[in-house]
C-alpha cells in the first residue's frame, strides 16, 4: 500500500513536473509584439498627417510621394534624413517623449509635429 502511495506521488510530481515545462516552452515560442510604426507620407508640399502622436519607442517613417525632392529635418537637430527623391522613405526611432516639430529644408514653409508620450 505504501509503495503504491509513494508510485502515486512519483507519477503526480512527474505530471507536474511535464506541465511546467510545457508551460515554460509555450511561453518562450510565443511571438514578440511587432515593434510600435507610424507613417507620414509627403505628398503636395505638405506632410500630410501635420501632427503625429505616439508612444514612446515608436518608428515614425516618411515617405516622398511628391514628384520632387523633399527632407525631414528637426527643429532642435534630434533627426535630418538625407533629400528623399521621389518614392525614397526615411525613418527615425522616438525613444523619448517630447514634442519634436520638424521642416522640409527645401520648402520651409512645409512643417509638422510628432508628439511623442510615455
């Protein structure tokens, strides 16, 4: 009787045992959340979304869907992309929250914001 108790226990702690590790290996395959993206395209001399707002740690990508050239360039010089030709995207990382105004310095005329939050 004893020896049937204790090969009971056995057996449980092993099925416990098994779970956890299938628990463990179901956590460390599931997929990591897409990192956080937002778009805004450059089209007519303008940015066409003049205000972005975002988390913190968000990729905001500019793409040139003007038939001329264009930049992006921050106020405060936190981010310039090169002159993006027509088709050509440029992409920055806000890690920090903050409200960053920016500029085409080609057309200063053209101007925006990303607004960046915790």
């Amino acid at each position: 009787m004893i020896r049937g108790l204790k090969m009971l226990a056995f057996q449980g702690a092993a099925l416990a045992t098994s779970a956890l590790m299938l628990s463990a290996v179901a956590t460390m395959t599931k997929a990591a959340p897409a990192p956080a993206a937002a778009s805004v395209q450059i089209a007519n001399f303008t940015f066409k979304q003049p205000v972005v707002t975002v988390k913190a740690g968000t990729t905001v990508t500019w793409t040139n869907a003007d038939d001329i050239p264009h930049t992006v360039v921050a106020n405060d010089g936190t981010f310039r992309s090169k002159v993006l030709d027509t088709g050509d995207r440029f992409s920055f990382t806000f890690a920090k929250p903050g409200k960053f105004g920016y500029f085409c310095s080609l057309h200063p005329h053209m101007t925006a914001t990303v607004i960046v939050r915790a």
